[in-house]
C-alpha cells in the first residue's frame, strides 16, 4: 500500500512539475522494475517508450491512425468562424487558460499613463466640452446644444484614433478611453456622439486598410467633422450573427470600362446614421461575371457611401429608450457606387471586410464601452458617498446605517474594480495588441458590473433617484445602462459564445492546433499539437489535485505580503479551470458549442481570473498603496466566490455520459468542503463605506478622472458642498455630544442644544452658524424636482432651468 501512495505522489510530482515525457517513460519503467515486472513486460514496454519518445516513429505507427480516427470528431469551422478566430492576438488569457500562469511575467505587462499632451486635452478641451452640456437640457432639447457640436468638431473630438499626420490627434487607447470615461460622467448621449466615430467604424477601418487616396480624402475631413461617419452592420435578421447579413452589392462594369457596386440594405440601430454624411457598410458581394478573379460570391465586404447618393434613405431615428443620442435605421434602394474608391482597401480588400471587422471589434469592446462604465460607476461613487453623508434618518447620516454600507462598499469596490480593468486593458491595446477573447469579455463584465452599480445607487437614493429633475444625477445613467449591454454584439451572446467559445479554442495551447492540423492534413502539426496537448493535460490534472488538496499553497507566488494568497488560488482556479476545459471539451465535442449553460460558466471563470488579476495588477502598479487593500480584498474574495459558483455549476451539469455521476459527487461534495473562499465580511463592507465616506484623499482618488463642476446651482456641485459642510458640522457636533457625555451640557435637541453649547462656550457662534448653514444645504441638496401641470405636460420645455422653486418660494 506504501510503495503504491509513494507512485501515486511520484507522477502526481512529476505532472506537477511538468516533466518531460522521457522522464515519465524512465519513471514506469523504474516503477515496473520495483514491482518485479517479468522480462517480457519490460521487452513490450521498452520498444512502446522508445516509439512515443521518437517523433519520426511515433507520426508514421501513431500520429497518423489517430489522425484519422479523431477528424470526423472535430468540430466543424466555418470560414467566418476561422476568421474570426484568427483575428486578432491572444494574450494573457493563454497564461490563464494554461493551468501555470506566470503571475511574473503579467505583472511586468504594461499599467499605463497619460501623456502630458493626453492629460491637457482632458484639462482643457474634455474639460469645456462638460461646461458647455447641460445633461437636462440636451434630454429636454433631444440634442446637444450648438456650442457642444462646434466644440467636437473644433478640437477634434471625432478624430482621436486618426494619426497626427492624417489631421487628426493621434491619442493612445488610454486617452481615448479617458476622454469617454470623463464625457459619460457628464451625459451619456455626449459619450456616445464623441465615442461612436473612434470606435468600430469609417476612421477605425480606413487608418487599418484604406487605401492611400482614401486616407487622404477622408481622414482629415472626419477628424474636424466635415464627414461625419456611422458604420451599419446590424440587420433585423443579423445581430450578434453578423456573419448572415443580407445587405448585398453587385459588382459589374459600366459603360465607361471602370467597376461599379449596386447596392442594397436595410440596417438597424445604427449610431449617428441620419446626420451622417459618410456612412459605412458592411455587405455580401456578389461578381457574377468574376470580373475580380475570386469567384461568383466574394463575400462580406466594406464600402464608404456618401449619404447624399441617389437611394440613401438616413432620415429617420430610433427611440432607445429615449435617450437622446442619435440611433437610426438606414435602407439604401440601388444605391450605385465606383467600386475602387468605395471599397475600403480598393478592389484588393473585396471580400475581406468580415476579417477587417472581426480585427477592429476590440476598439468599442476594449476601449468605449469599458470606459462607459468606468464613468458611470465613478459617478455613482462620488454621488452615493456624498449622499450617505448628507441624507439622514433618525437624526443618523444614513451611511452609517449597515443596511447602506453593504451596497455602499459593492460600489466602491466595483469602482476599484472597473478602473483597474480599464488601464490594463488599454496597456495592451496601446501595445499594438487586440485581444479579441480579452476585449470580450471586458466588455461583458464591465456593462454588467456598471449596471449593478447604477442599481446599487439608485436603491440607497430611493425616491430622489427616480424623481427626474436637473436635480437628478442618476436616472439617465440607469436609463442608458441596458443599452450598453447590447452593444458591440448582446451581453447573453459574447458571454456564451465568444469568451469561452471563441476562447477555447484561440487562448487553448493545443486545441486550435490540432483542429488546423487536422483540416490542413498537417501530420507533423498534428503530432505536435496532439501529444502536446496530451502532456497538457496530465500537466494540469496533477496540478489540480495537488492544489486543491493543499489549498494553493504549492503554487509560487510572485509577491509577498497580504495579496500573496490570491496569486496562489489564482493558480488554483487556472489549473482546475484548464482541467475542466479539457474535459468538457473532449466529453461533449461538437455538443459543447450549444450547452451554453455549459460554456457561459466557463466564460465566467476565465471572466473573473482576469478580472482578479487587473485588480492585483493595479495595486501593484500604484504603489502597494494601504488605503487600497480593502477594495482589493473585496474584489478578490468577489472573483472568486463567482469563480467557485461556476465550477459548482459545471460539476453539477456537465452531464459527460457515464461520467456524470462522479461530478455531481464526489468531485462537487470536495468543492463544496474545499471552497475557494467566501463572501467578502461585514467589517471588510465597514471599513469601505468608511473610507469612502470618510477619507477625503481615498474618495478623490477613487473618483478621479469625472468631471466634477464648479458651477453654482449644478446638482453636484450643491451636493459636494453640501458633503464638505456636513463633514464639517460632524466634529462640531462631536464636541457638544462630548460636553453633554461630561455633564458640562444638559441634554437637549436642536437650536436649543446649540444655543445652550453656544453660552458655555463649547462651541463658537461661528461654528454655531455653520450648523444651521449645514442643515440648510442638507435640505437643499436632498430637494428633488417638481413640475406644474403644464410643465409636466410640455416636456418641461416651458420652464426655465436649472433648479425648481427654492424653499422659501414655497
């Protein structure tokens, strides 16, 4: 019984370290020596470890019978799926798809800043462009003001992504992104206007592949907003499928010998479309004569449309739940087109265009909508803090009641969260990288995890939050939020599909490999791929166990100090999360693409790896910083209760034929006894709603980068002085509480406390005046909006604004 636990643990060691198939091949063969194996067992399993040593032998005797074998067990991959996964570069997410992430190496990967030039572009033009929106007034008005448009095109707003040399600014993703986080703090419908043309569209895709003359004709013209741009890709029938579009063009030859498109669509929910003047599109090409040379079906490729041609039809809009962005269908009737100057790239890039979008997704996932949420949810934060303060019940400021600090501390912390994802993603993109699976699945976390900040801050603001006014800071964030989601294809669907599915394959180290191998008839590919995954897998399952028996604590860790642990259950999580991949994929094959219960839970794992890891990532690049270490303790211990939830799931539900009994027991029992971790602790939610209430210098940092306005009568700019004089007043009342404690004051309530304070002398008529101002600006600050009738009835567009009748009016 010893000498087998003693194998046991050997190869569990060896697989663990990752030892190399001729030092497994040399520990059977010890391992059958010890056990006394008879000759001819040892003269079968010599000639066995030499032809799995030695590659030419084991391809032509091995490799290349399971090739065959295992080809029609692959999953079919179909040319726009190959695109898709080909699209793009895999980054970090292999490290955390491998089971051995080198936590050492990702921390060296870039936490980036803003140039001096980034940095005074927000001082300055970001900065004005706030001043100059009235969010109210652009919801009553259904647009922005004049001034705001002439800004956006004066500073070049909508040229951000376009190179300095094609006149435009030039910025990094960093800046673009800070630009939208600051404008969504303002107003959602001013961070979509200015985010949208940086995004997937015309500039994104001619800086990329447009042609020399189309580069100069238009980059220029789009960054001052001459042109300006919407690209239409979704269709009432093609969505998240973008690949089954019906917009078609017809290549043919006019009578002049040059190459025309006709073309035809009918687009949906397409941003900026009826006051675009450039409009891009995605479509199906067909060249029935071959004039290119490709075949009858070309396939999906993109063109620039002038929207003033003969056909194009952008005059109406859509309501998205009416915020007041510019969101529209567009439908073009034999619309014609020179096919060399259209095309994006020319003639060359005919049919490449699913290619160039499936390349270019990464901006709007990567960089806008991450950025969106960012805002929205430093927004919420300095709101809800100052609001905790200054709201009191029970003579209490509300903060202070633990019902409020839970949801309090979720959206600090998620705050933390979304900021650290958002730099760190950008450190790559500015890298020159375009992680599609990464860029997937920040997109999807980062819209969720906005919208459970913005439903925090509406619960703890209650009945102020949705009574709309000019007073109201939250209820256009909450009104926006679920577009978000749909966004740059449907939260359920880059869940289920994209991070995991696409994932599996493309973050996979051998998965892809072998499917390529196997459809190119590659047998050294193959080989490679296949014994390699092999190894893989052997390699993780050791880790697995080993990890999970010992709680991570095998795992090396890249720091010491409070966070060291996470690093260690990181690596936990990775190889027990490489396992399981591993498994399902092999036990479900084919069927693993539609059990999207399956996938979504996967999805969530590497989802909430990543999302841990930017948060350690920032905690290192900003200095270790104390302060910081409950934000990241909450979001840790977040990550990996949701990490564990999934694995539970997967246990549970695999439903691997005649292997499923030993997930849903034994293996779901030990997950249940050994889990990663709980939920974070009540005094852990006390000591954040502390700090961000209380700690002047941890709120504004936390905050920082949202424009904060100085303008008397603005909504928050009442309530953070409100917040500063309600500090104030605290201490003041701290002494009288003090004096009546000592018996130098009687008890008593109210003026009559203060005034009897005020003749004892424990506090100055001055501070004495400053309690009764803070009363006063509490209430204020807590005022909501109300409306006549007619007021109500017009839209409010008969009243003069900001700010309803004062209280003495009433």
């Amino acid at each position: 019984m010893g000498s087998l636990l003693m194998t046991i643990a050997s190869f569990l060691i060896l697989g663990f370290l990752g030892a190399p198939l001729i030092l497994w091949s040399l520990a059977f063969l010890i391992v059958l020596i010890g056990l006394g194996a008879p000759p001819p067992v040892l003269l079968t399993f010599i000639p066995l470890a030499l032809i799995f040593n030695i590659r030419p032998l084991r391809r032509i005797l091995l490799s290349s019978w399971l090739m065959g074998v295992m080809k029609p067990l692959m999953p079919k991959i179909s040319e726009t799926e190959r695109v898709a996964l080909e699209a793009g570069v895999v980054w970090i997410e292999k490290d955390l798809f491998s089971g051995r992430p080198d936590f050492r190496k990702m921390l060296k990967e870039p936490y980036p800043e803003l140039n001096p030039e980034e940095k005074a572009f927000l001082e300055g033009p970001v900065e004005r462009l706030c001043k100059v929106v009235d969010d109210w007034k652009v919801w009553i008005d259904r647009d922005l003001p004049p001034e705001a448009w002439a800004l956006l095109k004066k500073e070049k707003f909508f040229g951000m992504i376009i190179p300095k040399g094609h006149g435009g600014l030039g910025f990094s993703a960093l800046a673009n992104s800070a630009v939208v986080q600051k404008l969504a703090s303002r107003s959602i419908p001013l961070a979509v206007t200015a985010m949208v043309p940086n995004s997937l569209g015309p500039a994104e895709l001619l800086v990329h592949y447009g042609t020399e003359v189309q580069k100069k004709r238009y980059l220029p013209r789009l960054a001052t907003g001459e042109e300006i741009p919407a690209f239409a890709l979704t269709e009432p029938l093609a969505g998240s499928d973008a690949g089954s579009i019906r917009a078609n063009g017809l290549l043919f030859k006019g009578p002049d010998g040059k190459l025309y498109l006709k073309l035809n669509w009918n687009k949906r929910w397409i941003t900026l479309a009826s006051i675009a003047t450039l409009l891009g599109l995605a479509f199906k090409l067909r060249d029935p004569e071959n004039l290119l040379g490709k075949g009858e079906d070309v396939g999906i490729t993109c063109a620039l449309i002038p929207t003033n041609l003969k056909g194009v039809d952008v005059k109406r809009r859509h309501d998205p739940l009416a915020v007041p962005f510019y969101n529209c269908p567009t439908e073009g009737h034999d619309v014609v087109v020179p096919a060399e100057e259209a095309i994006i790239g020319g003639l060359a890039m005919a049919g490449k265009g699913w290619k160039m979008l499936m390349e270019s997704l990464g901006a709007g996932r990567g960089i806008s909508l991450p950025a969106q949420a960012s805002g929205g949810a430093k927004l919420v934060t300095r709101v809800i803090s100052a609001h905790a303060t200054v709201r009191k019940q029970f003579g209490v400021s509300i903060g202070q009641f633990e019902g409020i600090e839970e949801p309090l501390a979720r959206i600090a912390s998620y705050n933390y969260l979304l900021e650290a994802v958002r730099r760190f993603t950008c450190g790559a993109i500015d890298k020159g990288i375009k992680p599609p699976v990464i860029t997937a699945m920040v997109k999807y976390n980062a819209t969720e995890i906005g919208r459970k900040v913005i439903n925090d801050g509406m619960d703890i603001q209650g009945g102020q939050a949705i009574s709309r006014g000019p007073r109201n800071l939250l209820a256009h964030v909450y009104f926006g939020t679920p577009i978000t989601l749909t966004v740059e294809g449907a939260n359920i669907m880059t869940r289920t599909l994209i991070v995991f599915g696409q994932g599996a394959l493309r973050a996979h180290p051998y998965a892809f490999r072998e499917v390529d191998a196997i459809g190119k008839r590659d047998l050294a590919g193959f080989d490679s791929a296949f014994w390699g995954h092999l190894g893989h897998v052997v390699q993780n399952l050791c880790r697995a166990v080993l990890l999970s028996a010992t709680r991570g604590y095998l795992a090396p860790s890249p720091v010491s100090g409070p966070v060291r642990r996470y690093y260690q259950k990181l690596s936990w999580i990775s190889a027990t999360f490489a396992t399981m991949a591993d498994v399902a994929m092999a036990g479900l094959g084919g069927m693993l693409k539609v059990r999207e219960k399956i996938t979504g839970r996967f999805a969530d794992i590497l989802s909430w790896m990543y999302l841990g890891f930017s948060v350690l990532r920032r905690f290192e690049a900003e200095g270790r910083r104390g302060e910081d270490l409950p934000f990241v303790h909450f979001c840790l211990q977040f990550a990996l209760v949701q990490v564990q939830r999934a694995f539970d799931g997967i246990f549970e539900n695999i439903g691997i034929k005649g292997f499923g009994w030993f997930f849903r027991g034994p293996v779901r029992l030990w997950s249940h006894f050994n889990s990663l971790g709980d939920e974070p602790s009540d005094h852990l939610t006390h000591q954040i709603a502390r700090l961000i209430q209380e700690n002047d210098a941890v709120r504004e940092r936390m905050t920082e980068g949202i424009f904060v306005p100085t303008r008397e009568g603005e909504a928050l700019h009442r309530l953070e002085q409100a917040f500063k004089v309600i500090k104030a007043a605290e201490r003041i009342q701290k002494k009288m509480r003090e004096a009546v404690k000592k018996g130098v004051l009687a008890r008593a309530k109210g003026a009559a406390l203060v005034e009897a304070a005020m003749k004892a002398g424990v506090i100055t008529r001055e501070e004495a005046e400053d309690l009764k101002r803070s009363e006063q600006m509490g209430f204020d600050a807590i005022t909501v909006d109300d409306f006549s009738q007619e007021e109500f009835l017009s839209g409010y567009k008969e009243r003069e604004f900001p700010g309803p009748r004062s209280a003495a009016a009433r």
